[in-house]
C-alpha cells in the first residue's frame, strides 16, 4: 500500500498538473498572462503608492523621517527577503496555490495598513504585507512562463509584463496623491481590497495549476540566512546618518551582514539542492543581468522619492499635484516596455539594455545638472517632467531583457526561483534608493533640498551607465 503512490508517480502527476503549455490556445495563454499581471501591477503600486502619502502619514501619526523610511522599508526588506523561497515553495506546491495564498495574506495585510492606529501597527502590517507579496510577483512569472514555452513569444509577454510592471511603479504616485487628497492616506491601503477580490476569482476561472516534476528541499538555513543579510543591509543604509557610519551600533550592523552573507554563501555551496544557485553568477551574463534589476529599481525608487519631497516640501506642491508630475515617467515606462520585449524577442537584450543605459543616464544627468528644481522657478518645470520622461523610458527598455536573461537562466522546472531571483534584486534596489533618498533629505530645509539631492541625482545616472556592462555582458549569452 504504501509503495503504491511511489510507483505510480509518473502516471498521476499529469491529473494534478496543468496541460503542457502546448495545448493551451493562444487566447488562453495571454488570458493567463492578464490575470498575472494584474497582481504584478497589484505589488509595483503598493510599492511606490505610500511615497506621495509619506508627508500625510507622518502628519497624522506625528512621526518623523526616519519612521517613515520604516513604513516603506517594512515591505520591501520583507519581500526581498522572501521571494526566493516562495518561488521554490510553489515550484513544490504548486504556483497556484501559492499564487492565491499571497492573494489572500496580501488583501488582510492591507486591511491591517488602513485600521493601524499607530506606526508600529502600520509597520508591522508593511511587513505582513511584503509577506504576501513575495508569493504573488515571481510565482505570477513561473505561471507566465509555464504557460508560454515559446522562447520568442515568451520574450513579448515579459515585454507586456515589464509594462504592467512599470505603469504600476511609476502610476503609484499619481494614484496616491489621488486618493490622499480626496480620501486621506489610509485610502492607499483601502484600495487594494477589490483588486485582490478581484484578481483571486479571476486565479481561480482561469489560470491553471502547475509545478516543477521533481519536488526539491527546502532550505531553511539558506532563507535565515539571506533574510539577515538584507534586512542587516538596509537597517545600516537608513540608520547609518543618524547613528554615525563609525557608531557601535552601526559596526554590530556592518558585521551581521558580512557574517549572514559569507554563512549563506558556504550554506549555499554546501547543500545539494540550494535556495540559490550559486554557481549562475559566475556567468557574467547572469550575475550583471541582477546587478542590472539592482541598479535599475535604485535608480527609479530615488527618483520618485527625491522628486516627491522635492516638489511637496520644497515648493510646497500638493500630493495630487506631485503625483502628476509622475505621468511622464509612467507614460515612458508604458509605452516602450513592449517595445522592448520585442527587440528581446528578435535581437536578443543587448539593443533595449543599450537604451536602457543612455535614457537612465541622461534622465539623472539632466536633473543632476538642473538643480534648481525646488526654487520655485515654473522655467525647471518642463525640465523636470522631461528628465522623468527619460527615466521612465529608460526604465522601460531595461527590465524585459533583463527578467527574460534570468528566465532563461535556469531549468524550466525552477521557473518560480527563476523569477525570484530578478524580484529579489529588485526590491534590494528599491529597499535601497528609499534608505539613500531617505539619508539625503533628512533633516534638510525646503531651500536646501536641491542641493542635498545632487548625490542622488548622481547615483540615477550612475546605475543608468552601469547598465552599459550589462548590455556588453549580454553579448556572451
């Protein structure tokens, strides 16, 4: 009886699996890949859609910047931490399951983040909320992928997905100061409800179960591990300006996290089946590839964040107003992301990285130049909204090549760690440009934000040059 089940594996496996890609039909497969993006776009909004309503939480919590880092900072270390071991969960599990579990934790987290009577309730419910997003962004992918095993078709729908991806960060702010205004800023978390109601009914019509053939181990020394060296990282880039970057406390911080990295590193090689493949990153394809999604989301979250505090406490700009000012960086971020999928899908990455580069580059390099933004002068105006117009395009063309190069990194049966290894680079990035913005406009002056955010503006067209040794690396593929 009990040898039964192991024998006849092979043959069950299919009934409890999806149809092989293959057989689904073309209208299907994109129907999947609607449903998906819908939580993508659910997960890119809610980490940009707080940042227009930081001034107003701190007003009415009376909390300070540094708090306010927290609230966004809870979900995004939380969710960089975990998404690694969600996308190996649902290759065990099945992605669909997972997928609508997150659904679900992810919709009562953010009724949590409306009813939170005080920071370190909005915190804690940040945190719960990254929780459940860690299973919905790279498990949405390994379904997309399931679903779509043609290399060339698979390249345009991770150039739709990066749109979603884009419109949803990028949109956030607009849609923040929307609801701020009118609402109040628990509105931010109140509008997630129906989009998960939603997007929960629609998994459950239409997108199919699947998973890896082979179940692996987990590894739960390899998850504790990398969660205290992210989390020791951006506790030490947002406390490090108050604390001193040479105070005890910020030392205990520097080594926490050589120690987690180089245990999870020896962890990680030791193991048979590892959380993370180490050995991809001696593909310098691959390892850059990361480093891209890294240096991309550092770029665009300092962007939206410094412009945010530049235009409302600077210039005295009200949230809606601000978040406007963000629809040029949508309209790029739209508009060329399937464009960019679709030289991925003939040409290969290296042209859209290329893009990618010079319009990230010159997005910071023309704010960095203009530095007057937050004098008042109405002439910076269509400066600004230019420079966003370039970030937004750069920030198009870069994240299509970059998740199909770590699509294309690994077997098919590990489709959900695939994704998550460009989700977790992600987050790092945007857990990182809020604790740099963060550190450069704390404790500065309306009159004196200009000049605090040139290092920021300098970093922007930094991470857009790097993407130039992404774009040579690719090369190799």
């Amino acid at each position: 009886m009990t040898t039964t089940p192991a024998t006849t594996t092979p043959t069950t496996t299919p009934a409890t699996a999806p149809p092989p890609p293959p057989l689904l039909t073309a209208r299907r497969r994109w129907t999947v890949l609607t449903v998906c993006a819908l939580s993508l776009f659910l997960v890119g909004l809610d980490t940009t859609i707080v940042n227009v309503g930081l001034p107003a939480i701190g007003r009415g919590l009376q909390v300070g910047t540094r708090d306010l880092e927290w609230i966004v900072d809870a979900y995004t270390v939380v969710l960089a931490s975990l998404l690694i071991t969600a996308g190996a969960l649902a290759d065990r599990f099945g992605r669909r399951r997972v997928f609508q579990c997150g659904l679900l934790l992810f919709g009562l987290a953010s009724l949590g983040c409306a009813l939170a009577p005080s920071t370190g309730a909005l915190v804690a419910a940040r945190a719960l909320q990254g929780v459940g997003a860690s299973m919905l962004s790279p498990v949405a992918l390994a379904i997309v992928v399931n679903a779509m095993p043609d290399p060339r078709e698979r390249a345009r729908a991770i150039g739709v997905w990066a749109s979603v991806f884009g419109l949803s960060m990028a949109a956030g702010p607009v849609t923040g100061g929307a609801l701020v205004a009118a609402f109040g800023w628990r509105s931010v978390f109140w509008v997630n409800v129906p989009v998960v109601v939603a997007a929960v009914v629609l998994t459950a019509l239409v997108v199919p179960e699947s998973r890896a053939p082979r179940a692996r181990r987990l590894d739960l020394p390899g998850q504790a591990l990398l969660t205290a060296a992210v989390a020791a990282a951006v506790a030490v880039l947002i406390e490090g300006p108050r604390l001193g970057w040479a105070s005890p406390w910020t030392l205990a911080g520097y080594a926490v996290t050589a120690a987690a990295t180089a245990g999870f590193v020896r962890a990680e090689r030791r193991r048979a089946e590892p959380l993370m493949d180490l050995a991809l990153f001696r593909r310098p394809v691959f390892g850059t590839a990361v480093l891209g999604a890294v240096a991309v989301f550092v770029a665009l979250t300092v962007s939206l964040l410094l412009t945010t505090f530049q235009l409302q406490h600077g210039r005295g700009w009200t949230p809606p107003a601000a978040g406007l000012a963000a629809l040029p960086m949508a309209l790029g971020a739209t508009v060329c992301a399937p464009l960019s999928g679709v030289l991925v899908s003939r040409g290969g990455p290296r042209r859209p990285l290329l893009l990618a580069a010079w319009f990230t580059a010159a997005g910071g390099a023309l704010l960095l130049v203009r530095t007057g933004l937050s004098e008042g002068g109405a002439a910076d105006v269509p400066v600004l909204l230019l420079a966003l117009l370039l970030l937004g395009t750069g920030f198009g063309f870069a994240n299509a090549p970059i998740t199909n190069t770590a699509v294309g990194g690994l077997p098919a049966d590990r489709a959900g760690v695939a994704g998550a290894i460009t989700s977790t680079a992600r987050q790092v990035g945007s857990a990182v440009g809020v604790a740099v913005a963060g550190g450069l406009v704390a404790g500065a002056t309306p009159a004196g934000l200009a000049a605090a955010s040139r290092p920021g503006w300098l970093l922007v067209t930094a991470c857009g040059l790097f993407l130039l040794l992404v774009a040579r690396a690719s090369r190799q593929r």
